[in-house]
C-alpha cells in the first residue's frame, strides 16, 4: 500500500493519477457491498489523511440513510441509520446533492452530535459531499472528519471527495444490484424448499434452518473456506425438494411405512435430482448434488444409487449428517424425538456404515454449537413454533 500521507498537496499529478487509477482497480473488482465501503473508506481515509470517512446510502424503501461504521481495531460494525427528512448535515447533503463544509462541526447548529455519541468519536473538522449515479440521482453521502494535520477541509479537499465519490459510485451501484439479486436468489430459494416440505412439517423452517446451519458448522469445521461453506449453508434447503412429487398418501402416513411405498418414498431423491438438473448458478448446483445423494451412505448401503465412500460428493456426505441428526432429534409422523445425545450417540456409531468419518470426527467438533440449537425441543410433541418469515430469510 502507498503512502498517501498528505495526498491532496504533497503529491504531483503524476503520483495523484496513479492513486486515482488504482483506487478505480481496486474498488471496480470488488462485487461484495459490505467489503467495498470498507475498501473505499479505508482508502479515502488515506488519502485524505482524515481521522474518518464515512459513507451513508439511501434506503429508497424506509426512506433513511444508513451506513455502517467500524469501530476501534476489532471488526465490530455500528450501523447509523438517519431520516432522510431530519435537519442534519448527511440527510441536508442527501436532499440537496451540495456539499456541507464545516470548520468545527460542533458550531454548526446542523451538526447531529448523536452519531459521534455513539460511535465514542470526536469530530472537529468535517466535510460531506454527495454520492450520485451516472443520471445524476443521489446514491447516498461521503463524509470526512478530522484531517491530521487539524486544518479545515479545503477546496483541494473538497475536488478529490468529490472525485472519488464520483468513480465510487459505479461499483457501489453494480454491488447493490448483486446484492439485490443475491437476497432474492436465497429468498427464491428458502420459500421453494418451504413449499416442498411444507406438507408433512409443522416445523418446517427451523427444520430448514437447523440442518443449514449445521451443514455450514460442519464444512467449516472441515477447513473449508467461508464461502464454500456459505454455499452449502445457501444450498442445503432444497435437499428434499424431490418431495414435492410425492403423494400425500405416502409422505403424510402416520406410522411406519410398508416396504413398496418406501420404494416410493426413495424416489424424492430422483425427483429432487430431476429439479435440479442442469442448473446454472453454483448455489443450485450444489443443491443438485444434494437433493439426489443425500440418502447415499457411506458403506454403499444408500439410495438410489449405491454410491460409496468418496463416489458421493462431498456436499451430499455433509448434508447427510446434518439431516439425520435433525430428523432424529425432532417429532416426525412416524417416530418420537430423540435427545440430542442419543442423536450424537447414533451419528458416531455410524461413522464408517452411513456416515463419513471425517465429517463425523467435523461434527462432532461442532456438536455443542449445534446442541444449542436444539434446546427447545420437546421429546414427544409436534413443533408448532411457526417462524415469521421476515425472521427467517434474514438468517441467509
Ligand atoms: P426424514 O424424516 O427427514 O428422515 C431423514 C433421514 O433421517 C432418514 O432417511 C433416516 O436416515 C434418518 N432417520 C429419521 N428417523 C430415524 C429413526 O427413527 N431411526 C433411524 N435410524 N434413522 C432415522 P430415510 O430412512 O431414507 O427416510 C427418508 C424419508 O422417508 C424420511 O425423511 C421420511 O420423510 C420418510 N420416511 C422414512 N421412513 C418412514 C416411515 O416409517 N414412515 C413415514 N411416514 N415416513 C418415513
Ligand atoms: C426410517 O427413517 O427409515 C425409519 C426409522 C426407523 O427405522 O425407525
Ligand atoms: C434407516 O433407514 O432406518 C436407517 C437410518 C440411517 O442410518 O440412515
Ligand atoms: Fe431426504
């Protein structure tokens, strides 16, 4: 990382220009938007030399601005949220898309003291200039405080906010929009697994909810990298959404089930497998893996293909564990639930038979995380705890 100490006077334009394209690059390849304000404030703040950047967006729907602001060393985030209607300077900004320039913010009437109250920070110094888009519409608000050197912002200051804003807020754009399809990509998904096993759970979005958080627990547990494991957190819902070709019949029947309709019951993993063929997204084609192998086991014992040890995908071999452990732990049809111990109990000994040993010796690792999970649970009752929905998509 160059030094930017002092950007805005002791750099030639050569060095500015070079500084500049290399903000452009580094914030245009960043897609993830919590990661890129952060990049963006981090290097605002450098080359500015400011004591903090701060930067607001609209939310169009509750009509406020929001930003997150990080907070001493750690990674801890406070999130700001101001009526776009209120009388300070960011709301004034976002409203009238001109810049506020303030020597000593504590002086200006305009100047809300309440974030600084509850961020533990001191502004003296302060600048905020408007972020708009390419059709000239306010995207949201930069704002700087404290330069080190202790001199208010001048209009050098004010002509490089004003830039970086401006290269700033196409990828600030493009991020919202993934995140907007992200959010309904997971929400597409977390109702469709709803429907198909809406029928025979009453529980069906803690149950959705459990094994997704298990199998994320478990994959990390396992080394792999957060993402990989957020998509098998994403996917694992939809394991069972071959079920949705089944008859009531046979998924509702109270009781245990007559070998031939077990044979049907096997095929929701054919079905699931059909779904999901052929899919375009990574997340679904996870969720390919998952809904078809998902009752493979180990020792090649499972269905519907007889897969064994390492032929099954490894994103099948997690989920397997996780919805075992679910299913045993929760009221079904057809039997009691168990005690999470007895479930451990169970899962342990079918390590190397229907289970992975490696993902067991991972489960067992995560096994008082995921015990935790389970503590409402009742022995012999239907769980009627009925999420509201809202709740449960903010989970993904
Ligand atoms: P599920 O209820 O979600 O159960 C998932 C898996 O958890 C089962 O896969 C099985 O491996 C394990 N599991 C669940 N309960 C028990 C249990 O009491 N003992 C043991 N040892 N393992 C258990 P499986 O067996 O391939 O069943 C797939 C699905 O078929 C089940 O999903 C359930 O929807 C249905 N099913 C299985 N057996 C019966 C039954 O006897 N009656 C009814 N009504 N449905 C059944
Ligand atoms: C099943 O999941 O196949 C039924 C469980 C049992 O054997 O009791
Ligand atoms: C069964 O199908 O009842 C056996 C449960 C399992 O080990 O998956
Ligand atoms: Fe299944």
């Amino acid at each position: 990382m160059p030094d930017f100490t002092h950007a805005s006077d002791k750099l030639t334009a050569e060095e500015k220009l070079r500084l500049l394209v290399e903000f452009g690059t580094r914030i245009s390849s960043e897609l993830h938007l919590d990661k890129l304000l952060d990049i963006i404030a981090q290097q605002i703040t450098q080359m500015l030399d400011v004591g903090r950047c701060t930067i607001y967006l609209k939310d169009e729907e509750k009509q406020e601005l929001w930003s997150k602001i990080a907070q001493g060393k750690g990674l801890e985030h406070t999130e700001i949220r101001i009526p776009l209607e209120s009388e300070g300077i960011i709301a004034l900004v976002a409203r009238e898309g001109k810049t506020i320039n303030l020597p000593n913010a504590y002086e200006d009437p305009r100047f809300p003291v309440d974030v600084d109250m509850v961020t533990a920070f001191r502004t003296h110094a302060t600048i905020a200039v408007p972020l708009k888009n390419n059709s000239d519409e306010v995207l949201g608000v930069f704002q700087a405080s404290n330069k080190s050197d202790g001199t208010p912002f001048d209009k050098n200051d004010e002509g490089l906010l004003r830039l970086l804003a401006t290269l700033a807020s196409g990828s600030i754009e493009i991020a919202q929009l993934y995140q907007e399809i992200r959010v309904a990509q997971l929400e597409t998904i977390y109702r469709l697994a709803v429907t198909a096993e809406y029928r025979d759970q009453q529980d069906t979005r803690q149950h959705l909810k459990n094994i997704s958080i298990i199998a994320y627990l478990v994959a990390l547990a396992l080394g792999m990298s957060k993402s990989e494991a957020e998509l098998i957190k994403n996917a694992s819902p939809l394991h069972d959404i071959g079920k949705v070709a089944l008859a009531d019949n046979i998924l509702l029947k109270p009781g245990k089930l007559p070998p031939e309709e077990f044979e049907i019951m096997k095929s929701h993993t054919i079905y699931g497998g059909k779904i999901l063929e052929g899919a375009h997204s990574k997340v679904l084609q996870v969720a390919h893996k998952m809904s078809l192998y998902h009752h493979e086991k180990w020792n090649g014992a499972g269905y519907p293909k007889g897969l064994k040890e390492e032929e099954i995908p490894l994103e099948a071999r997690i989920v397997t564990v996780a919805d075992v452990f679910d299913a045993l732990c929760v009221f079904r049809v057809y039997k009691k639930a168990w005690k999470t111990e007895e479930a451990l109990a169970y899962i342990v000994d079918e390590a190397g038979k229907s289970f992975d040993p490696r993902i067991v010796a991972a489960f067992k690792k995560v096994y008082p995380s995921v015990k935790r999970l389970y503590a409402h649970v009742s022995v012999n009752q239907p769980q009627n705890q009925t999420l509201p929905v809202a709740e449960t998509t903010k989970f993904f």
